[in-house]
C-alpha cells in the first residue's frame, strides 16, 4: 500500500504588529494580510486533497480533487493580479505570482507524472524508489518556493517597519505541516516493508511455478532485506510518541523471516522430492524388465513423495496464512496511523 500526500502551502511563522498607527488603506499590515488572504480556497483545496488521500484513497480516484486544487490556483493568481503594487514596490506581489505559477506547474504537470507512476510504482523496488524520489523531489520544489514566499514576507515588513512576532500557524497551516511530517515519516518505513513483500511476492511465484533455484535466490534475498529492514528499524524513532508502524513493520517483516526459515524449506523440499520422483517414474514407467534395486528406488521415491505431500500441504498453508496475517496487520496499521496523525478534512 503506497499512500501519497501531497502538501504545499504558504504558511508563515509570525503574526503582525505596526510600529506605528497607520490608516488601513496605507498600511503595509493590511496589504501583507489581503495578500495572504488571496491564498486561503488554495490552501483548503490542498488540504482537501491531502486528507482524501491519506485517508486511503488513490490519487488517481481523486483525480476530481486535483483538478479542484488546479482551479483554485488560477482563482488565486487571479486575487493577486487584482492587487496593486504597494507603494510602487512589485517584488512582494511578483514573489507570489511566483510562487503561484510553479504551484499550478507542479499540479498540472508533475503531478500527472505522479498519477501515472502510481499504476507502476509497485511492480518493483525500482519503479517504487523512483516514485519515491519524484515525490520527495517536487516537496523539495514546493520548500523552496515556500521559503521565498517566507522570505519576502520578512523583507517587506523589514522595508516597510512593520514588526513581526513569531506565532502560531493558522489551524489549517498546522494540519497541512503534519501531514506533510507524517508522509516524511512513512515513507522509508514503507519502502522497508515494500521491499521485504515484494520480494515474497517473487518467492511465492517461484514456488507456484516449482522454480526451485529462483525461490531458493527469492528465499535468501527476502531474508536480507528482513536483516537490514529490522536494522534500519532500529533507527526510527515512534512517530510523536506513536511506535504503532514501526512495530507492525518489524513483526511483519519476522513474520516473513520465519516462513522463509521454516515453510519454504519444507515447500522446497517437497518441490524437489517431487522432481525426483517424477523422473524415477518416467524411466521406470519406460522399460517392460525392471530390476529389483530399480522397483526398490521407485517405492523409496514414492513413499518419499507420499509423506512430502501432507508436510507441504501443511507448510503452504501455514505459510500463506501467516504471510496473509502480515500484509493485513501492515495495511490496517498504515491505514490507522493516517486517521490518528492527518486530520480528515
């Protein structure tokens, strides 16, 4: 389960205090607020967005929302044109038509790219990192313009005397910030159990299709990125005092560590009796004068591929049982975790 949350908003760090008493039209504070102001439908279309796809919905069924948050953006540029220049000063408004237009870039054409990725993202650990990466690469886009934004909010008021006393962010400034800290979060516990169940999913396969070299190689590589998955586990703290997805990834991932110790042994085995006896009963199946030690090795082999039959019976249920369990306990963690820590909206 990929879940993406996509946040951007421009959200400052102070409330504002004149210096000086100043008449509302000639004041810088009231021009600052009116500036903000023309960013608030944007800012609640992208929390709409945010909450909808963190509260499990695919990016591509919400498809709805983006072009919503698309419209609001063009209606916010629109505010901002509407807007004089203050006193002859055009870099605080252009800072906003800025960063504005690379909003609505990134909406109408990064994210495309990111819906389509979507489709693919969990064919492989590849197509899942590159994901990853696109995503991780357009927050780092929206941080810089949300920094200039920052930026020049400080050097008007700096320009103008206008006295900044750091605050509170606005409510929905606050639920956009944890969302986006939770989606920071999630991500390389995610992509550690990805990895883990994707390769699973390869050692199944290879033994649905009695492929033993390819699922004793799946067999081993699901045992390494367990290692190095539970390893790097180690490293990541609970989430504001919140252990539930790390906990449930480290016992998923044992989980898949024990089947392919115990139950895939046994499935691999039973795999090769079966070979065995196969081609034991091709060739004796093939010759009409059959010698004593041939009779003897066919009943050995059948006998062998009797008791191995019960025994893999047994282990592929086991095995499917507890890798159901796991995948289960993940999904409904995951799912848990966004609907306590991302406000729905």
């Amino acid at each position: 389960m990929q879940k993406l949350i996509f946040t951007t908003i421009c959200s400052l760090l102070f409330s504002l205090n004149t210096l000086k008493a100043q008449q509302p039209d000639e004041s810088p504070v009231a021009y600052m607020n009116a500036m903000s102001k023309t960013h608030d439908e944007m800012d609640k279309k992208y929390m709409q967005y945010t909450s909808a796809v963190a509260h499990g919905k695919r990016a591509k069924k919400v498809e709805k929302l983006r072009l919503q948050v698309i419209e609001s953006i063009q209606d916010a540029k629109y505010k901002i044109l509407d807007l004089p220049f203050y006193k002859g000063d055009k870099s605080y408004r252009q800072t906003h038509i800025n960063y504005v237009d690379l909003i609505y870039k990134i909406y109408n054409e990064d994210y495309v790219k990111v819906v389509n990725m979507e489709e693919i993202a969990e064919q492989s650990v590849d197509d899942m990192e590159a994901y990853i990466l696109l995503n991780e690469k357009i927050e780092e886009k929206l941080k810089i313009a949300n920094d200039s934004v920052n930026n020049a909010f400080k050097a008007f008021a700096a320009k103008h005397n206008v006295k900044l006393v750091e605050g509170e962010k606005s409510e929905l400034g606050q639920k956009l910030e944890k969302a986006s800290k939770v989606n920071k979060y999630y991500r390389p516990v995610d992509l550690i159990f990805f990895k883990c169940n994707w390769q699973m999913n390869k050692l199944t396969k290879a033994l649905n299709e009695s492929k033993v070299s390819d699922a004793e190689q799946a067999r081993i590589s699901v045992i390494k990125f367990v290692n190095e998955g539970l390893e790097a586990l180690e490293k990541i703290s609970a989430f504001d005092g919140d252990p539930s997805l790390k906990t449930t990834c480290k016992f998923s991932l044992q989980a898949y560590k024990k089947v392919c110790e115990k139950e895939t042994l046994v499935q691999i085995d039973f795999v090769l009796k079966k070979e065995n006896f196969e081609k034991i009963k091709k060739t004796i199946d093939s010759k009409t004068d059959r010698t004593k030690e041939e009779i003897d090795a066919y009943n050995k082999a059948v006998k062998e591929f009797n008791d191995s039959v019960n025994k893999a019976n047994q282990a592929s249920a086991n095995a499917n049982n507890q890798k159901s369990q796991a995948l289960e306990n993940w999904n409904n963690a995951v799912n848990a975790f966004f609907d306590t820590h991302v406000p729905k909206y």
